[in-house]
C-alpha cells in the first residue's frame, strides 16, 4: 500500500512541474487596509511562482508591488461610506 502511494505521490510532483501559471484576479472593491495585508503575501508568492496577479482593492499599496498589477476602486469604498455617513 505504501508503495502506491509513494507513486502516486512522485507521479503528482511530476505533474505539478510541468503545470502553467495562471492569470490570478484578487476581487477586494470594497475592503480595508489590514484586509489588503492579510492576502498580499498569498499574491506575491504567486508572482514568485511565475503567476500574473491583479488585485482590484481602494487603497493603493504605498510601495510598488513587483509582478502585481493593482487596479483602486475608490468609486465604490467612497459610495459605501457616503451611505454610512448619512
């Protein structure tokens, strides 16, 4: 039993290397600085992996981010706090 599942296991690692990356969109429109914390290190592994990464989140990363394209959705965070406020 171990055997087959020592094959099974060396025969996924196999396949896992000749796996492609992928194209990852992170959907945040609306969402806090600390939510945008708590996932970035998610995102930068997948860049370090060969992945292109777009994160859609209003606030803006105060450093660039490497291989990470961010998209700020500011419209829909400031529509939300206007309902909020009133």
């Amino acid at each position: 039993m171990s055997r087959i599942l020592c094959l099974v296991a060396a025969a996924l690692v196999g396949l896992a290397a000749l796996a492609d990356a992928g194209r990852i969109l992170i959907w945040m429109p609306v969402g806090s600085k600390s939510m945008k914390i708590t996932y970035l290190p998610l995102a930068e592994e997948l860049v370090r992996r060969g992945h292109e990464v777009v994160i859609v989140h209003p606030f803006k990363s105060e450093k660039p981010l490497k291989g990470i394209t961010e998209i700020v959705s500011t419209t829909e965070i400031k529509k939300l706090l206007d309902q909020i406020s009133t």
